[in-house]
C-alpha cells in the first residue's frame, strides 16, 4: 500500500513536472526548479526538530513513556498475581477436595463402625433379654409349680376335711380332732402317692 | 488530463502553490513561506503534546486508572504506543525505549509539518487580498527537498553514531559482509547502500508531498481556467475532485509521516542490533558470532 502510494506519487510528480516546466518555459515565466532549497531550510529544519526533540524529549517523552511502562509493570505484576493466586487457589482447591474425600472416607468408616458397634450392641442385648426372659419363665415356671403344689395340697387338704366331715356325718360318729388330723394326712398320703403312681 | 490542465495553468503556474517564497528577509537570509510553516508546525507540534500530557506524568503507579491519560492525549498515546509496540520493539528490540523519544518526535514533526500544509491559507488569504493564490503566506515544509534531505540526514547522524557507540567494530564489520579481499569491492556498495537508503527517504517524502499538492493546485486550477458557463461545468467536478484529493492527502499526510518513521526505525534498527544479541541472550557465556546486522 505504502509502497503503491509512493510509486503513485512519484508517477504523479513525473508526469506533472515535465509538463509544468515545459508551459512556463513556453509562456516565458521564470524558470521553476522543483528541487529549489537553501542551506537556510536545512538549518530551520535543524533548528525546528532540535527544539521538537528538545522539548519533547525534556517535558513530554518521559511522562509518556514512564507512563506505558508504569503500566506495562502494573499490568505484568496484575497477571502475575493474578497467576500467583490462581495457582494457590488451585492447590487449596486439590487441598479442600483432598481433605473432603478424608472426611468422606473418615465419615464412611465411623458409619461402619458404628455399625458394627450397633450390631454387637444389638446381639448383647438380644443375648441378655433371652437370658432374662428365660429366667423370668424359669421363675414364673417354678412359681407356679409352688402356687400348684400349694393349690393341689390345700384342695387335698380341704378334700379331707370334706371326706372325714362326711364320714363322720354318715357314721353319726364324732372323730376326735386327732383322728381327724390322722385321717386327713392318711388320706394326703394316699393321693400323693396315687398321683406319683399315676 | 492532468497534462491538459497543466499546460492550461501556465498563466498561473500550479508550481507556485508548491514552491517556496520569500515572504521577508532576517539579516540578509530569505525567509520563506516554508520555513514559517515549519516553525508554525513545531509550535502547532509542541503545544498540541505538551498540553495532551501535561498531567501523564503525575499519574499514581498504583492507581491504572490514574495511569491512562485523558481527552486528546489518550489518542496521541494510542499513535505512540502503536509506534512503541508495533513498529519499534520488533525492530529495535531491547534499544527500543532507547531509540522510542526519537522516533516519536520524528513521526509528530513530520506529520505536523504534513498536515499543516494541507491548510488553504493561500486561498483564504487570496480572498481578502484579491490575488487568488498568490499570498504565500503557507506551504508544505515537506515539499522541500532540503528539509526531507535534512531530517533523513538526522536519521543517518542517529544511524552511524549508534551503530558505532552501541556496535563499535560489529557495526563497522558489517560494511564488508564478505571475504576480507572483497573489501574493496563490498565497502563501496555498503556505503552507496547506506546513502541509497538516506535518499530514497529524502525523495519518497518529498515527492509524495509535492505531487499530492501540486495535484490539488492542478484540480483546482481547472476551475478558474475558463470563465462563464463553461468555466461552472468545469468547476463543479474539479472542486468536487479537489475536495475527495485533499481528504486522501490528509491521509498520504499520516501516511508518508508513518512511512519515514517506519523507515528511520528499521534503517537505526539495521545499525544498532545484530545477530549476537540474540545468540547473547540464549549463550550468556558469551558465543559472539558474526556481527551482520539484523535485517
């Protein structure tokens, strides 16, 4: 493009000049020289851009370029924070994850073993209720043969007196509280042993 | 066309827009209308930095937004860091905040002096004093010859005293690339190429600077060549013409300013960074191999 424009601008200036100076030449007009200049240009122009560099580069320059380069560094030291802390996040990220999965896996075991815990808990009291409620049928058995034993004696007993009180009616008979004692215990005596035969 | 108009202006050569004038004399030195454009744009040049940045350096370094300028300095620092960013660090590598002060003050001075001469003063001028276009009082500075001859010899100054203070012998080794007993040969070309280079970026400016003006004199110089009906016919496209030429010059302005600078960078950068720099970074211990500039 630059390129183009320049080679342009020379064709320009090359078909142009010939034909300028060849007019005014015609016309009688002063001779033009396109290249005219003195050594005063050139020394304006030194003079000019020496002030431009002077002034510029005292007053202006620094600012500008302290200024990008001020930022260039913020910028730089931002994203090498930014780095920084990002890598750190990772890594108490990695350590976060790490210490959840420990506290799952710490979690999972004390599950476990509370499990575990629970179940021989359970057996125990399971073992220890069995035990009691066969004691308790034990008891309960053996209380009930006594109230049985105590039952069936008092009914032998009162089966007696009956017996002996009937007797006696029929055979308009007073028995002695002696006999009667005798008579009863005989007659206890000969159903146990009845029972026992049985 | 443009042949056709040209030798119509001979009456009132296009040349003369483009030209420098006298405009008065300072013991005994013509001063001319170029020369005051070209102090006009320095002051133009200065003012116009010097108030965008004038608060830049106070900025606080641990605020950013204390750090980006404000108004017509934020544009010029874009211009300035694209420059830095863009145009100089892949050039000049680490000498580029040497170099950055220099080539930004030769692109604002350049484009200045540019833009400055795209100013119609001439004709507005003319208006009041009734001699259409020959006031004089502007004129591109960048249409003289001598001046772009002179700031591309700054560039040369730049180019050989950096080469040497920052290459010393690498610099002076690069004038003969080749076999030594080819040195006499190679040291001529070297040189022819080093002054082919300063001018050619005498010439592309200049000439860019003057065709683009005498294209617009030419343009509008249609206008004002024939009288009545016909001179309307012709005015109307010549000025509609002159009007779209001008707008590209602003940009051939901000172009050929970009160019020169561009160029200048790239010839201070072929002085003042070899190839070992880069072989020094990567070998610290110091394997120095040949010295030819980087281009």
């Amino acid at each position: 493009m630059a390129l183009m424009k320049s080679a342009s601008g020379a064709g320009v200036l090359g078909l142009l000049l010939p034909a300028m100076l060849l007019a005014s030449e015609a016309h009688g007009a002063e001779k033009i020289n396109p290249f005219e200049g003195t050594v005063a240009n050139a020394v304006v122009t030194l003079i000019t851009f020496g002030i431009v560099l002077f002034v510029l580069g005292k007053f202006v320059w620094p600012a500008v370029l302290t200024g990008l380069q001020r930022r260039e560094e913020f910028i730089r030291n931002s994203l090498q924070t930014a780095k920084q802390e990002r890598e750190e996040a990772e890594k108490l990220l990695k350590q976060y994850q790490e210490q959840i999965a420990g506290a799952r896996q710490q979690a999972t075991a004390i599950v476990d073993e509370g499990r575990r815990d629970a179940e021989v808990l359970r057996h125990k009291i399971q073992a220890e209720a069995k035990t009691d409620a066969d004691a308790m049928l034990e008891r309960a058995r053996r209380e009930i043969g006594i109230a049985r034993d105590t039952a069936v004696k008092d009914l032998y007993t009162l089966s007696g007196k009956l017996a002996t009180d009937l007797a006696g009616r029929i055979i308009q008979k007073e028995i002695d509280p002696a006999t009667h004692e005798r008579l009863i215990r005989d007659s206890i005596n000969d159903l146990s042993t009845a029972k026992l035969h049985n | 066309m443009m042949i056709g108009g040209a030798m119509m202006l001979a009456s009132s050569n296009p040349m003369e827009h483009v030209l420098p004038h006298k405009l008065f004399e300072i013991r005994g030195v013509d001063v001319t209308n170029q020369m005051v454009m070209q102090v006009v744009a320095t002051l133009f040049v200065l003012w116009l930095l010097v108030s965008a940045f004038r608060r830049h350096g106070r900025a606080n370094p641990q605020n950013l937004e204390s750090m980006v300028p404000r108004g017509s300095g934020h544009l010029f620092e874009i211009i300035c860091n694209y420059l830095r960013e863009q145009v100089a660090r892949p050039i000049l590598q680490h000498h580029t905040d040497r170099f950055i002060p220099y080539i930004w003050s030769v692109f604002f001075f350049i484009f200045g002096c540019n833009l400055l001469g795209l100013l119609p003063i001439d004709a507005i001028t003319g208006v009041f004093s009734g001699d259409r276009w020959r006031t004089h009082l502007a004129g591109t500075a960048t249409g003289n010859i001598v001046v772009t001859g002179t700031m591309a010899a700054c560039t040369l100054v730049m180019m050989v005293v950096n080469g040497l203070r920052l290459g010393g012998m690498h610099y002076l080794a690069h004038f003969c690339p080749g076999p030594l007993w080819l040195a006499p040969l190679l040291i001529p070309v070297e040189i022819i190429g080093l002054v082919a280079k300063i001018f050619a970026l005498t010439v592309r400016l200049f000439a860019n600077m003057m065709a683009g003006h005498i294209l617009l004199a030419v343009l509008l110089g249609f206008g004002t060549a024939a009288s009545g009906l016909l001179g309307v016919a012709i005015a109307i496209p010549a000025i509609a013409g002159a009007a779209a030429i001008t707008c590209l010059e602003i940009f051939v302005a901000a172009l050929q300013a970009f160019i020169f600078t561009f160029l200048t960078t790239l010839f201070i950068g072929q002085s003042v960074v070899f190839h070992h720099d880069a072989h020094d970074e990567e070998h610290p211990a110091g394997d120095h191999g040949h010295a030819a500039p980087a281009h």
